[in-house]
C-alpha cells in the first residue's frame, strides 16, 4: 500500500517538532491527527515555537495543548498503517517529513523508524507504463526512444502539478497537503493512461 504524508510544525528550525500529522493511501483515504505536544517541548516556555509558521497553519499552542491527541496514540497509530508489510509512504519534502516522523516515534514512545521516498518516486511509479513504448533493447533508436520517453513523463508530471495547482483549497495543513500529493499522483497515471491509448490504442 502507497502512502502519501504530510507534517505541520512548531517551526523549520532544528529542533521543531510535530503538530499535525496526516496521511493518505492510494486509495485516497486519509486520517488525520493534531499531536498534543511532548511536555519537553514546552520547557523553557517552547523556544521551539514561530509565531511566523503559527500564521501559516493557523495551529496555536493553544489548540495543541486543548484538543491534541496524546503523543502516545498518534505513534502507535502512525506505527500500526506505516509500519505494516508492503507499506511505502511517499512525501514532498521527505527531509523534514523524516526528522519529524521520527521524533514522533521518539517521543511517542515507538522504536524503530519509517524510510520516506520522495513523492517523485510515486510519480515515476505511475509513469512506468509509458516503457511499453520503447522498442526492444537492442533495436535502433532505443536510446532516442528513451529519451523521448523520459521527457514524455516530465511533461506528464508538470501537467499534473499544473493542474493540482490550479484547484481551490486548503493550504498547509496535514490532511489537505497530503490529499494534494494523492491527487496529483492519481492524475500522472490518469494522463499516463491517455496517453498509452492514444499511442497503441485501448
């Protein structure tokens, strides 16, 4: 099962850590969780916290402390869909997304982590029907035809990204960012399919 995941934060500096978590699977259903922050983080009055992000996502601290789930469940909950065989959950920016994933496990009490892969790869993955294009390995004009093909799936990704760009919606929070990585990767492959059966026919 596809995974497409998508954090708020308290910041984008080092040590930030999780307010908002979400994720979507291919299928499009998605959950969603605000995280009651660990009470190590709000020591020293919550060094950690920007007023700047706070405008973005509309979070406060506030709401966090109120209406936050225990850190404890989002963990085991995150742990129980994105650990599970055959589980690969994809994210835009997988750096971040990473660092605060695991420091949700950290201080939720789960050991072990969870690998993000780039949502290109996702992209990719829903390209790869485009390779029935290509003539065989060793014909002549293979390496053109890859590169036709390479460039085929560029433009199919931009068109996508256009195109999710171009919807009206909620913007920087969890739930609806991750749906926007879901949407874009169903409508590659729904381009992809198009494109195949103007090429060779349904």
């Amino acid at each position: 099962m596809m995974y497409f995941l998508d954090f708020e934060a308290s910041s984008l500096s080092p040590d930030s850590f999780p307010i908002e978590v979400a994720w979507v699977d291919q299928d499009g259903g998605g959950e969603s969780y605000l995280i009651r922050p660990h009470p190590e983080w709000l020591e020293g009055g919550c060094p950690s916290w920007s007023a700047k992000s706070e405008a973005v996502h509309g979070i406060t601290l506030e709401i966090l402390v109120r209406d936050g789930i225990p850190i404890e469940q989002v963990a085991a909950r995150a742990a129980e869909v994105l650990f599970a065989p055959g589980a690969v959950t994809f994210a835009d920016q997988p750096g971040w997304d990473g660092n605060w994933l695991d420091t949700l496990f950290e201080y939720g009490g789960v050991p072990g982590r969870t690998g993000l892969f780039d949502v290109v790869e996702a992209y990719r993955i829903a390209c790869r029907p485009l390779m029935r294009l290509l003539p065989p390995p060793a014909a002549i004009g293979r390496e053109r035809a890859e590169e036709r093909v390479s460039n085929l799936a560029t433009e199919l990704v931009v068109r996508a990204r256009e195109l999710e760009a171009l919807r009206p919606g909620t913007r920087h929070r969890a739930l609806p960012d991750a749906e926007s990585l879901w949407r874009t990767w169903r409508s590659v492959g729904e381009l992809v399919a198009e494109w195949m059966i103007k090429e060779t026919g349904p």
